[in-house]
C-alpha cells in the first residue's frame, strides 16, 4: 500500500515543480503505509489512507482546523493527534494546485526548525 502514496506524493511534487521552486534536497519515503516527503532530512508532508498532512506553523495549523479546511492529524482513530500538522482528507478530490502553496510553507517549515 505504501507505494501507491509513495508514487502519488512523487508524481504531484514533479508536476507542481516544488523541488525547483524551493531549492530544498527532497526525498520521498515510505512509512506507516503511506508516503512522508522530507525536506532537509525532516518530514514536512505524509500522504497515507488518512490524507495530505503538512508540518506548518502552529499558528497556521490552527487557522485551518478552525476554519474547518483541515482536521487535526491522528494515523489511528485510537492514536494521538500529531501536533504542527493539518490534515486534509481525500487530496485527490481537489485540483492539484491547491497543494503547491502547503507544500512550499511545510518545506520552509522544516528549513526552519
């Protein structure tokens, strides 16, 4: 199952041009059946069976959890909630694009820390 997130996560990275855009060295690799990309040797993305989770500021993360725009990121129902992460659920039900400006943010994140 991994794979299949491991190759959306490389295939939507490639066609939004983010490791260009950003400079950062970016890999991909597989975890917990699905997909994190790092940046600068820390995880600043996931795509797994929950959804599209990205490493940005607290303040932003609790900007669109409150906005109803992205949930909290939990891998288990019983599992804790993975605090700096917002969540959205099914990505591919929306255009790709949305996904460059999270992916660039989480990358400076990372960059940051």
């Amino acid at each position: 199952m991994a794979k299949q997130y491991v190759e959306k996560l490389e295939h939507l990275i490639a066609s939004q041009g983010i490791a260009p855009e950003t400079g950062a060295p970016l890999e991909i690799k597989h975890f917990f059946g699905g997909a994190a990309l790092y940046a600068y040797g820390k995880i600043c993305a996931s795509w797994s069976p929950v959804g599209l989770a990205f490493k940005l500021t607290p303040g932003e993360v609790e900007k669109l959890i409150q906005s109803g725009r992205a949930q909290p990121l939990k891998y288990f129902d019983k599992g804790h909630i993975k605090k700096g992460y917002a969540l959205f659920s099914e990505p591919e039900a929306s255009k790709p694009k949305r996904w460059k400006t999270y992916f660039v943010k989480a990358i400076k994140e990372c960059a940051a820390r």
